[in-house]
C-alpha cells in the first residue's frame, strides 16, 4: 500500500482508528477476503462517524481514486449475502 487513507482531521484519534479500519476491511475483501459480517459492521461504524451521504461519496470516491479499489460494489454484496 502506497497510499493515504481519506480521513478528517477533526476526527478523534477512536473515530480516525475505526475509519482506517473500515478501509482496510475493503482491502481484504479485493486482495484476500473479507467476512460479510466485518465489511458490514466496520460501514456500520463509519456511517456513525460520516452519516452524510455525500461525504460518504466523497471519502469513497478519494479511497477508490488512490487504492483502485470501489466500496459500494463490497457492501452492496455483503448485505446480499447476509
């Protein structure tokens, strides 16, 4: 990984901690595999810390543009498969 994750420095240390974690969970998921019940429980999470649909976008959209890696598609199959 040569890349930074999307995160806001008005975060506290818990909620940047928890991010990173949510994005690292969607790269499992593309370079090994991730658990559905993880991929969910880790967006849970972030949409506590990012409820804005369009700043959820945003962080997805910069994650995507650095990793080359696309959330919706992970946790559109995740809930499917619960």
């Amino acid at each position: 990984m040569d890349y930074h994750y999307p995160l806001n420095e008005l975060w506290s240390r818990l909620e940047i901690i928890d991010v990173v974690h949510f994005f690292t969970t969607i790269e499992k998921y593309y370079e090994r595999s991730a658990d559905d019940y993880e991929i969910l429980q880790s967006y849970k999470r972030f949409k506590e810390i990012v409820p804005s649909k369009g700043e959820e976008k945003t962080y997805f959209k910069e994650f995507e543009m650095a990793s080359g890696y696309k959330v919706f598609p992970v946790i559109k199959q995740a809930r499917e498969q619960q």
